[in-house]
C-alpha cells in the first residue's frame, strides 16, 4: 500500500508539496490538471511540466484524479465519439508520463452534493455536512447558489459556466434510464480499455456522491450490486474501481470490508473517510476515527491489508481544524490526522505478520 494526498497544484491549493512532505509515510500526490474542463484533450508537455515539478519534490506521480467524462458520453450523444477520442489520446498521453490509475466518475451533472460545506460541529471544528429534506426541498438552482456561495476556491464539479444552464443539463436527462447510463458506461469502457490495457493504466470509477438519486438523476454507482454489474460491463482488470469509504459509506447497507474483499482484483484506488449517518438519512463528514462516525474504518484498513492491497490509499475529506483557511473539506491538518490513524492500523497489521 501507498500512501496518497490530494493536491490541487500551484497557485490552486491551500496547502504545499512542502507541507505534504511532512506528513509520515506519504509517497504519492494524487494531481490532476484542474484548469481542464470535461472533454479537453490534455497535452503531454502539460503533463510532463505536473510530473516534473510534483516530482522534484520527491514524491511519486502514479494517480491522476480527475480526467472528467463530458456530459455526452454520459448522455449517449453521437457527439460522444470525438469526447472518447480526446479521452483516448489523454490517456496515452498520461501512460507515456508513467501514470497507473486514473480516477473517474460517472455522475450525471453533479460530482458530489454537500448543503453546507462548514457546518460546525461540537468541538468548533466544521466540516461538510448533508441534509436529505433540504435537496429534495430545494430547486437545482438554490442549490447551485447555496454551495457556490464560498467563492475562495474553484470547486471541480461544479463549474459555474456549466451549472448557468443546469435546468437544461437536467431536462437532457428526463428520458435516460439507469439501464441506459449502464450502455453509455459499457460503450465508453469498450472503447478505453484497450487503450488502459496498452498502456497498463487501470480506470477506477468513482462512486455517486450521495449514493442514491437526487433530482431524479438516474444513479448507477451506489450499491454493491452496482459495482458488481460494473466490473462485469468489460471483464478486464484495466477496468477498476476507487472504492471510496465516505461515498458509499453514507448508505448503511454499503458493506465496505465486502466489497473490498469481493473486489480485490478491481480495486484500483481507496478513498479512506468516515461520514456520521443520521437516522433522518443527514450526514456529516468526521474525523476518521472508526468511534466518531458510521463507518468501520478499522476494518476497512484490516481488509486491505488482508488483501495485500498494493495501491494508493488517500485520506478524502477532513474536517476543518485550528481556523485554517482551505478548499472545502481538503485542508491539511486533518487529513495529516487521517493518515496517521491508517497508518496507525496498517503498522499493527504489518508487525503482526512478521
Ligand atoms: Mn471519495
């Protein structure tokens, strides 16, 4: 296993490589391009300027985290075939710079979904926080409002130019059922894989975020059964899941230990994060600590060891601690807390093993 952090890039993130370095036993910064919008061809020279520069920092460069679907792959639109070439040519070049996993998703129109992105918790720390009755109360526009009322930082998913015209990005979906977001996948990965498997690149989907329906969107990344029909679209490991604990962890029918032991050979990616469910459906996002939230984070981290997972693990969101200032949900402190409670886990299993 390696350990893994996000990372916006220069001029984009509140927190360094520098600060990074000083976490224990963090070897791999999870990047992406982030001025790329959804169908943009990436350029190897781009690429290779990200690599270098995280690099120098003597951190490794194997996770790319996010190469966006544009919306009419996921929609099925014959204006598909030119998105999933750029995706193609993105991925090969992504594979001559020496990148192993590519993290993705496949959400119709939102990325992720929060109604308060610092909602304060009892010990004065805030942290990301979902509230079931407000979004099926609310219009997609107050919500778009709500959740870009933060302007300090870009937030990926949800592009202000993009959500101008959400009530027609959403009309666009009225006809397409969950069984056709499945085809949409299926024709987009016979197309990629290929192209993963030369370049010995393995796609992880990301899961929907909440995992359930909003706005009648159809959903097709939420349950185990789901990931299941996944990885049975193209039967090839290149064809991978990020199996994220946060995700997931919101529906408590999700077991995660499960899946991480029915997945084993599909698991390209971890995210590693605890969500506090509420009887109502609310949730909010905690300290990893297994004891603080719903989600079994102790054995979360025994199943991959049990597996011999040998990928990138990251911390997802954290908390926002000791007033610092940060891109919602990805400041430093509590991540750095994160990855010593994992790492924590990981050690005991390890020196167990000798
Ligand atoms: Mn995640």
């Amino acid at each position: 296993m390696e350990m893994g952090f996000r990372w916006y890039g220069r001029g984009n993130d509140s927190v360094s490589l520098a600060d990074i370095r000083q976490i224990p036993g963090t070897s791999q910064i999870v990047w992406a391009l982030h001025h790329k919008q959804a169908g943009e061809r990436w350029e190897k020279k781009e690429i290779e300027e990200e690599v270098n520069y995280i690099q120098s920092y003597g951190f490794k460069t194997d996770v790319v985290e996010s190469v966006n679907i544009h919306e009419d792959i996921k929609l099925g639109l014959p204006s598909r075939d030119g998105y999933i070439d750029a995706y193609i040519e993105t991925i090969r070049h992504l594979g001559e710079a020496g990148v192993k996993v590519i993290c993705y998703n496949f959400m119709p129109v939102f990325d992720w979904i929060r109604t308060d992105l610092a909602r304060e918790m009892e010990d004065g720390s805030t942290a990301l926080f979902y509230e079931k009755d407000l979004v099926n109360d609310v219009t997609p526009e107050q919500l778009v409002e709500r959740v870009l009322q933060n302007p300090d930082f870009t937030m990926p998913g949800w592009e202000p130019e993009r959500l101008a015209h959400i009530q027609q990005v959403i009309k666009q979906y009225e006809e397409v059922t969950e069984d056709d977001l499945f085809n949409n996948l299926q024709y987009f990965l016979e197309r990629v894989i290929p192209v993963c498997k030369e370049h010995e690149i393995t796609l992880g989907v990301h899961p929907d975020d909440p995992p359930w329906s909003v706005f009648n969107l159809p959903r097709i990344v939420s349950t185990h059964e789901q990931l299941r029909r996944i990885v049975s679209l193209v039967d090839s490991k290149y064809n991978g899941l990020t199996l994220c604990s946060g995700a997931l962890g919101a529906l408590p029918e999700n077991d995660l230990p499960a899946m991480i032991h029915e997945f084993k050979d599909n698991i390209a990616f971890a995210h590693v994060r605890n969500v506090y469910r509420y009887p109502n459906g609310d949730f909010i996002e905690t300290s990893h600590r297994e004891q603080d939230g719903s989600v079994p984070i102790t054995d979360i981290i025994k199943a991959y060891h049990d597996i011999g997972y040998t990928g990138c693990i990251r911390p997802d969101h954290g908390r926002h601690l000791w007033n610092e200032s940060c891109r919602p949900g990805y400041g430093l402190y509590d991540r750095a807390l994160g990855i010593m409670y994992m790492l924590g886990i990981w050690d005991e299993r390890e020196k167990r093993r000798i």
